[in-house]
C-alpha cells in the first residue's frame, strides 16, 4: 500500500516525523507528554487528535506488544521487520 502524503496537514506531516525520529533514537514510540513538547502541541488531547487522524489514514498502525505507547510508523515497522 502506498500512501499519500499530501492527505496530511502540516502539523500531521511534523507529528510524523517525530514520531519517526524518536523511534530511531530511543526504538520505542514517543509518549504523548513527549509529543506535546517536541512538537509544541499545548494539550495531550491535540496530541491524540493528530494520532487518531494518522492512523485513520494509515500512517500509523498499533503496535502488538501490549505497550501504553502502542503505534508504529510503515516505515519503522519495516526496518524492524528487516532485523
């Protein structure tokens, strides 16, 4: 499935990218207090907003190890699959 990056805002765009970032630096997601003051999202509610949008779009996909901070990016997911 190839997805379409001009379906997102740039706020989801930034989301994203950090979300993808923070995985490669710390092999797990962000949590939502660190995507409030990465991103500058004041509230966690903006914060979820923008997560429940990415993955109804398909960017991002729940993670299935039981983990509170459950979501993975394709991407990710596939540099892990290659491991």
């Amino acid at each position: 499935m190839s997805l379409n990056y001009d379906l997102l805002t740039d706020r989801q765009t930034f989301v994203l990218h950090t979300i993808n970032d923070y995985w490669r630096t710390h092999f797990r997601s962000p949590s939502i207090q660190d995507l409030c003051l990465v991103t500058g999202i004041r509230t966690a509610n903006g914060v979820h907003g923008h997560i429940r949008a990415l993955r109804k779009k398909g960017f991002l996909s729940p993670v299935k190890t039981g983990s509170a901070r459950g979501y993975i990016t394709p991407q990710v997911q596939e540099a892990l699959e290659k491991m």
